[in-house]
C-alpha cells in the first residue's frame, strides 16, 4: 500500500445547467447559501491536501474562471472548447498534469455535498486494493435512470451498466455510479487516448475508461458513500433548493 502519492483534483465545469431556468449563466456559478457550487467542490479538494487542483471551465468560461480566480487564485483552468463528453472533458488536463505523477481525483462542480471524510476513505480504499480506478458509489432508494454498479465475487468492479441496457436483475440492484472517480494517472489517460466517440455528436464517455481497464485485467474498486445525499448532482433549481437546505442544516444527509 502506498500512502503518500500525490493527489491532483481535476473539477469538471464546462456544463451549461440548462434545466436551471437562467441560460445565461454557467451551472457551478448558481449560489448554495452565498457562495457558488464550485466553491464547495473547489474548498474541498484542497481540504484533501491535492497538490494540484485543475477546473475544467467550457460554457461561460471566463465568469467561472474569474470567480476562481478569487476564491482559489493556486488552482489551474483548464479549457474544454467544445462540450464532447466527459471522457474529452478529463483528456483536457493531460497536458497540464504531464509531469505529475500520483492519483487524480475526478469532481464534479455540480456535487457540492461530499464531504471530506468520504473522498478520505475513496483513497485510502483506491490504495489498499492497488487499483488502476476507484468509483464513488451510493445505495439509493430509487435507481432508475443511473448506471449499475456490477460487483465481483470479491467485491471489485465487475462491470457498470447503464440503465437502459441493464437486465431485469440488474435494474433490482440499488448500487450506482456516483461519477466521482480517482485514477492512477499514468492508467488514466492511457485509457482516455484509447476512447471511442459515441452518437452523433461524438462524445467520449469516462466511464469507457473502464472497459479498457478491464480489458487489460487491470484491478477496478469501488467504494459506497455512507450518505446518498453526498453525490447527488444539482441539474434543477429544485435540486439547488434542496442542496440549500442541507448546507444550511436544515434537512440532514439521508
């Protein structure tokens, strides 16, 4: 087990949020008690000790890049042009983190409910399995539209299934992908350079990088969040209400 690699947090928000009624308006920029959703995600990877953390800005880009510029002046942007998925969004990064050499903690700017001690044990849990990728996971009440998390008899990642493809068992599992990841490194964007675009509008998917992993017989983990709460993504100003009332302590993590 190796404790001290190094930590780099690449935050992905590039998204345009267009379910939240205001177009004008990047989706991480919409405030929770005062402060912007990438505030929270921003805060807590430097509360992980990350020696480097990149935000990958796309839509609205130079109002993100400003507030950050502000609240976290050490963290880095990174340019995503054009929206092509989240696959094409991590790839960005390759040529700023090219000299880096550790883990890479994949975030979300639209989760601003994980809490700290989570990602602690999403670590500590990539490392003591000596895994090439790590998934965030929760148990939820209602998995309908998520991906399925399929697990090995020793309880390493089997394989992910998305719901639309998932068999009648698979669609009874309550397990799903939180899209919060952690990567070795080198393996990560060796995965991400052997992706293949989806649909029309030639989007790379991250979680492909799986697939290739597992191709290569390569250890994929994953670790449940103790709190489902945690890794829900705001995408509506309902959501962004309810995110509202747990940062305030008004409603407690389920």
């Amino acid at each position: 087990m190796t404790t001290d690699r190094k930590l780099a947090a690449v935050i992905m928000a590039a998204g345009r949020g267009t379910r939240m009624k205001e177009a004008d308006r990047a989706k991480v920029l919409f405030e929770i008690n005062g402060r912007p959703m990438i505030h929270y995600v921003t805060d807590l990877a430097y509360s992980l000790n990350a020696t480097r953390v990149i935000v990958i800005v796309g839509y609205q880009r130079d109002s993100v890049m400003a507030y950050i510029r502000q609240s976290h002046p050490d963290a880095e942007a990174v340019v995503q042009q054009e929206q092509k998925g989240t696959g094409h969004a991590v790839l960005q990064t390759e040529e700023t983190l090219k000299n880096f050499a550790g883990d890479v903690l994949v975030l979300s700017g639209d989760v601003p409910l994980l809490r700290k001690g989570t990602i602690e044990e999403l670590i500590a849990h990539h490392r003591m399995s000596n895994a090439v990728g790590t998934i965030l996971t929760a148990e939820v009440e209602d998995p309908s539209g998520y991906g399925r998390v399929i697990r090995n008899e020793n309880g390493s990642v089997k394989k992910i299934v998305e719901h639309r493809d998932a068999n009648a068992e698979e669609l009874a599992l309550r397990e799903i992908n939180s899209g919060i990841y952690l990567f070795s490194k080198e393996k990560l964007f060796d995965g991400l350079n052997h992706l293949n675009p989806h649909n029309i509008q030639n989007e790379y998917y991250l979680t492909d990088v799986f697939e290739y992993f597992w191709h290569h017989q390569w250890i994929v983990s994953a670790l449940k969040a103790p709190h489902p709460d945690e890794i829900r993504g705001v995408n509506t100003v309902i959501q962004l209400d309810e995110a509202r009332q747990v940062l305030s302590g008004g409603k407690p993590l389920s």
